[in-house]
C-alpha cells in the first residue's frame, strides 16, 4: 500500500510539477509582495519596483519573442495541412462559438451591474487618476478594419495603425464634439496581430489550393511552427520564477489595498463575481453540452496556462503555453490547436467584453445617468466589437473602453474612474479569455472529429509539443522525468 501511494504521489508529481509550481510563483509573488509593502511606510519608488519586476519582464520578453513566428507559422500550416472544405467547417464552428459566448458574458455581465448596482454613492468617493486617449467609436472601428489589411507586412510585426484626434484651435464654439477635431493617423509601437492572422489565413488558403506546388513552403512552416513550440517548452520551465517576480512587483505597484473596499470594492466584485460565472459555469456548460463531458478533467489540465495568464496579463503570451497544454494534456488535435487558438487569442476576449459592459453602466450609475434600452443594447454591441479589437496585451481593455463610453454618450475621461483596480481584473479577464479559447479548442475538436479522422492523424514529425522525431522524444522524456 505504501509503494502504491509513493508511485500515485511519484506520477502526480511528474505530471503537474510545472503547474505547482506556476501555483507557487503566483501566491509566493503576492506574499512577498505584501511583505515588501509592509517592511517601509514610504511608496516603493519606480526604480525600485523595477528591479523587483525585472527577472519576470525577461520571462514576459522570451514570451512575446514567439509569439510572432508561433502565430503565424501555426495558422499557416493547419490550414494548408487541412481540406479547404474542413478548414471552412472548422472556422465555422469557432466563429460561432466565440460569437455566443462573447454575448452570453456581455448580457451575463449587463444583468449582473443592473442587479447589483455597484455604482451607488457618491462620485467623490473615486479618485481619478490617469489618462485617456480621445478617440470615436466610428474612429476605432474603422482602424480595427485597416489593421486587417496592413500596407507593410513588416511594419505590422511592430506597430498598428491608430486614428488620433487632438482640438482644433481655430474652432471657438463651445459647443463643438470630438467629431470636429483635427484628424492625424499614426503607427504605435505594438504587434498587429490582427492584420498577421488575416495574411496567415490567406497564405494557408492558397497553400492548399497550390496543392502539391505549395508543398515547399508548407513544409517550412509547419518545421518552424514545431521549432517554436520545443523553443516553448523550454521557456515554460522558467515561468515560475518570472510569473513570481512579476506579480510581486504588481503588489508593490498598487497605489493601496483601500481601493478594493467601497463603491470601487463594489464595482471590483461585480467583474469577478460575472468573470466566475462566466468562465466556470457558462463556458463549462456549452463544453458539455457540445461534448457530452464533463468539462473538469479539461480545465484542471489547463491549469498551467490559467496560472500563466493571470501572472502575465497577456493572452498572446501565454499563447504558446495554452497550445502545449492543449496538445500533450488534453490531446486535442495538434490540427485544430493550431487553427483555432491564434485566431482565439486575437478575436475572442470574453473577459473583456463582461468587464467593458460592467464598467460601462458602472460608470453611468456613478454619475446617475440612466440608459435607455437602446443605449444598452447598442453598448452591447460596442462592447462585443471592442472586445475583437482588444489587443491581447495587459490593460489593453482599457483603450477599447473608451469607444465604449462614447457609445452611451460618457466622457472618455471617466475611464480613469476605474483605473485604480484594472491592473488586477485585468489579470482574472485574461485568465477568462485563455479559458474560453481553449474550451473552444475542445469543442471544435470534438466536433470535427469525423472529418480529421478521414484526414488521417496528424504527422507526429511537426505536430507535437517539444518533438522532431523519436529519438528527441525519448530524451526528452527522459530528461523531463530527471527534471521531476
């Protein structure tokens, strides 16, 4: 009995021993975190929370670095690898997916702010801090559609078009809106993603329509598709240590712990309490009845990813972590992993659409502004196109927002009303958004099993986490159980 629970206690270790120790890092950065905060009376410099942080901005950099090839190469490869006719099947059911539960978080979250009503009380009682970018809702949305089709594929590796608007002096009347400001457009520093996966889904399409001629240069994709992802499994080993660094750094950051208690306190407790709802009832409940599974074993298997995400803040970031986990723990097609989860981690941001909602009527209940029925539904809506346009980096929710205030006729400053307790939801929403991408890497696979099973399996030469072939298969389960 006794060697037959040291042997359960020896293989749980083997196989959850990153993830524990993901665990750790995200609780041990609190902590120390806490304790830093409490060791001084003064606020820890700029400097200073610097180099707290710095051993987890390197971990956060080695992310980012593969994040480009990864994406890319991935969509590329899947949809050139698959019959066109699949990959349209495939794409199908993951847009109709992202589109119901992206809904279902902006009503769950709309009803949630209604009933509670976290904005009561006085104004005053927020501290506004921070700033804000003007910007329209036609301006974003219209920029959200250029950055689909970047004029330099190159540029698009590191920047995004944006529109800016400044006052025009020439104009006196007091009456006049943002509408009639000075137009100006620039590239911000900022990977477009957005335009990168649209041109890697053109480029696949064409691949598979090339056939045999398109071989060549599917193969080099797919070879570095699977080079990216040895590169990931190296780097994950790191995560704890960065994600611990990176969170303490966050506690240090925070301007004070009284910020979570009042109408805030309030506000912040509706976001959780919808994002809960959302990512460990809602999403889990289209899984099984899609699948026909329960879907804990599923979550529990992501749990690597989940700790990843909140300790980063960054869906793109933890893109390569979520695919691995995706593949080697809940074996999901390395086919549709590919597929489905680039473009996911690009469109499909649950977490920020409940938060945009939220904070919206939020916002309008602190300055006792009642909206309309339609005011809210076409809030909404903005809110749904917004959470498309979110970049998946931290905070970047915060730049969707302001389009989203525009809508229900809100000043775009009020958005620094909830900047004081942002950076932490932001954190939960990602962990949401990677959720709700990889339950949706399950479904489309179960759904799409018939037709790869007619495809035939996937080549085990490219399409499996950290393997070329056998021989480094071997040793690198070898290695991996030394590491255990």
């Amino acid at each position: 009995m006794a060697n037959t629970a040291r042997k359960r206690i020896k293989s749980f270790l083997r196989g959850n021993l990153l993830t524990l120790l993901t665990v750790i890092g995200v609780f041990g950065g609190a902590i120390l975190g806490v304790i830093l905060r409490q060791t001084r009376e003064d606020k820890w410099t700029e400097r200073e929370i610097m180099y707290v942080s710095y051993f987890g901005d390197i971990f956060l950099q080695m992310l980012k670095s593969l994040i480009l090839p990864l994406i890319v190469a991935s969509i590329i490869s899947a949809i050139g690898g698959l019959d066109l006719s699949l990959s349209g099947k495939i794409g199908a059911r993951a847009i109709v997916y992202y589109f119901c539960t992206t809904v279902s978080a902006v009503v769950l979250g709309m009803i949630l702010v209604s009933v509670i009503h976290p904005g009561r009380g006085d104004a005053s009682e927020i501290s506004k801090s921070g700033t804000s970018r003007n910007v329209t809702t036609v301006d974003t949305l219209l920029d959200l559609v250029r950055n689909m089709f970047p004029p330099n594929l190159v540029q698009a590796c590191i920047a995004q078009y944006q529109t800016v608007l400044t006052p025009d002096e020439s104009i006196t009347a007091m009456n006049y809106t943002m509408l009639d400001w000075k137009i100006s457009h620039r590239f911000v520093t900022g990977t477009n993603i957005l335009g990168l996966v649209v041109f890697a889904t053109v480029l696949g399409i064409t691949l598979a329509k090339m056939a045999e001629k398109g071989k060549p240069l599917l193969i080099f994709f797919e070879t570095l598709g699977g080079a990216m992802l040895i590169i990931t499994y190296w780097v994950i080993w790191i995560s704890p240590i960065g994600i611990f660094f990176l969170v303490a750094a966050k506690v240090l950051e925070m301007e004070s712990f009284e910020v979570i208690v009042g109408q805030l306190g309030m506000y912040f407790t509706t976001v959780l309490l919808g994002l809960f709802i959302h990512g460990f009832v809602v999403i889990p409940l289209y899984y099984s009845i899609c699948t026909r599974k329960l879907p804990f074993r599923f979550i529990v298997n992501m749990s690597q990813a989940l700790f990843t995400a909140f300790g980063t803040g960054s869906s793109n970031a933890t893109l390569p972590i979520s695919m691995s986990c995706l593949e080697e723990k809940n074996e999901v097609d390395p086919r549709v992993v590919r597929f489905v989860m680039p473009i996911g981690a690009t469109i499909n941001m649950d977490g920020t659409a409940l938060y945009e909602a939220v904070a919206a009527i939020f916002i309008s209940q602190v300055r006792n502004m009642t909206l309309s029925i339609g005011q809210l539904l076409a809030m909404s809506i903005t809110a749904t196109a917004a959470s498309i346009g979110a970049a998946g980096i931290p905070q970047a929710g915060l730049v969707t927002m302001v389009m989203v205030l525009d809508t229900v006729g809100l000043p775009p400053e009020d958005v620094t009303l909830i900047i004081a307790v942002d950076w932490l939801l932001d954190r939960f929403r990602t962990t949401i958004n990677v959720l709700g991408d990889s339950i949706g890497a399950g479904i489309v696979d179960h759904l799409s099993k018939s037709e790869l099973l007619k495809l035939g399996q996937p080549n085990p030469d490219t399409d499996k986490v950290g393997s070329q072939n056998g021989e480094v298969n071997a040793e690198e389960a070898e290695w991996h159980t030394t590491a255990m």
